[in-house]
C-alpha cells in the first residue's frame, strides 16, 4: 500500500458512500485507476465491507455488558456456535492473560443480561461488567490518525 492506498482507505473510514469520482478527484488520478486500487484492496482482504455505523441507545438497546470470559476448552466448538448465533452479542476477541476472550453484548433490558450471562457460564468462567458511561469510541478521526503515524 503506497500513500494514495492510505488516502483512500481513510477516506472510505469517514464516508463509505463517497464515489469513486470524489475519491479520484482528492489523489489527482484517473476514475478507472481509482477503481482498480479499491478492488485489489477488496481482494487483498483490506477493504472487507462497507458499513453503516449505529447508535446502539437510539435503537433501543440500552444496556451494554462487557464481559472477560475464560473458555473451558472443552466447551470451546459450543461456544463458539453459540457467540455467533447470539443476537445480543456484538463483539467477540481472543485476549492474552487472566481471561481467554473479551465479549461485548448490548440488551433492550436489564432483564435480559442475568439469562445471557448464566448461558455463557456453562462454557467457562464469567465475569461482568456494565456499562455506565462511554468516554471515548471508535471513531474515523482516531483510525485516521492511527493510519497517519
């Protein structure tokens, strides 16, 4: 990936819908050029989707729970299954240290976290945490950055 490759991918991060005219138009190079780039990152695996990003409360989901999870690898396949078919769960990583995985799932009610989170624990060790406030987020101007440095 050359500077132009940057330009585009954060460019892209701010406005998926941008054209690939506007995005042509910001490096000075042709339409055609623009589109070949953007499809190799596409196939490169860089580019994977392109994304509407919501505000969870607007939705109706207003409890957020973030749970450290320590998988019972003899559960792993189960779990597995499970955190990809859960409606509620957003987020899934695999983390080093105490605990295996940081899961995160957002609710319409705080009835609905006790249910989720005894379901969880029959695949390993749980421990949760809601979420009150949020400081700081995902957001294009810290990936732009990010890809600046």
């Amino acid at each position: 990936m050359d500077s132009i490759d940057y330009n585009f991918v954060k460019r892209l991060h701010e406005n998926a819908r941008i054209t690939v005219k506007e995005l042509a138009n910001d490096v000075f190079i042709s339409a055609p050029a623009t589109s070949a780039r953007i499809e190799k990152m596409r196939n490169d695996g860089i580019i994977k989707g392109y994304h509407a990003h919501f505000d969870m409360e607007k939705l109706g989901f207003n409890v957020t729970a973030i749970v450290l999870f320590s998988l019972n690898n003899a559960f792993k396949e189960e779990f597995l299954q499970f955190s990809l078919k859960h409606k509620n769960i957003i987020r899934v990583q695999g983390v080093l240290g105490e605990y295996t995985h940081i899961i995160e799932a957002s609710f319409k009610h705080s009835t609905e976290v006790m249910p989720f989170l005894e379901r969880l624990s029959a695949f390993g060790k749980v421990q949760p945490h809601i979420v009150t406030q949020e400081y700081k987020s995902y957001s294009q101007a810290q990936f732009t950055d990010l890809l600046s440095e």
